[in-house]
C-alpha cells in the first residue's frame, strides 16, 4: 500500500481507522498533530490495518463505517439515515470490542461443544 494523503507514492506504515486511509511516516506525524485528525486511532503496518475501505453496494462512493446494532449489520451513513433511520447504530471502530468479545465467547462455547462431540464419538465407537 502507498501512501493515500501526498503524492509522493511512498509505501505507507500506518493506517487511520477513521479516515481509512493509508499514511506514510510524515503524513501520519502530520495526522497526529491536526486538530481534527489528532484523536484519530493511526494503526502501524505490524499491528496490521484489519480495515480495509468497503463501500456500499447501494451507493458505492460511501464507505459501511457504521454498525446497525438493531439489525446486526455494517451500514454506509446514507443507509442508517434512510432504512436504518430510528435504529440504535455506533460507529464501526466502537463495536469492535464488544463484537470481539461476543465472537471470542461464540468460539469458546463452540469448543466446548466439539469437545463433547468427541467424546460421544469415542463412546459410540467403544460401544
């Protein structure tokens, strides 16, 4: 990935969550220093950007950057204001703690129910 912020077509180290852009060193320095960018979240290249920009299928120039809590699904702010209007929604980057820890609970139960599947196996076959 290079650098979406100049033109200088530098491969880029960090990722802004909010913006979901791509930036190289000095652009994210610079990110970080602006007044309307300073709070963003910048994520490095090692920790891994897990946010690629995905758009819209109904209007493809905006970005799914929030999450329709009612009815579980990533919306584009166009979406959530027209079939989503009286939904409780959050931003995409604040449901991703409690979307973790439910998927990390929904893997843990489902463990346990393979492991109990397992067992049952080995009885029938001992049987």
């Amino acid at each position: 990935q290079v650098c979406q912020c100049c033109e200088d077509s530098v491969l880029a180290c960090g990722f802004c969550v909010q913006c979901s852009e791509w930036l190289c060193d000095p652009c994210v320095g610079a990110h970080q220093r602006v007044k309307l960018t300073k709070d963003h979240t910048v994520r490095t290249r090692s920790e891994g950007s897990g946010f690629e920009r995905v758009f819209c299928s109904a209007h493809r120039q905006e970005p799914l950057q929030l999450y329709c809590i009612t009815c579980d699904l990533l919306t584009c702010r166009d979406c959530q204001l027209h079939f989503h209007k009286n939904h409780r929604h959050q931003f995409v980057e604040d449901a991703i703690p409690s979307q973790r820890l439910l998927l990390e609970t929904l893997i843990a139960q489902l463990q346990e129910r393979a492991s109990r599947v397992t067992k049952a196996e080995r009885r029938v076959r001992d049987k």
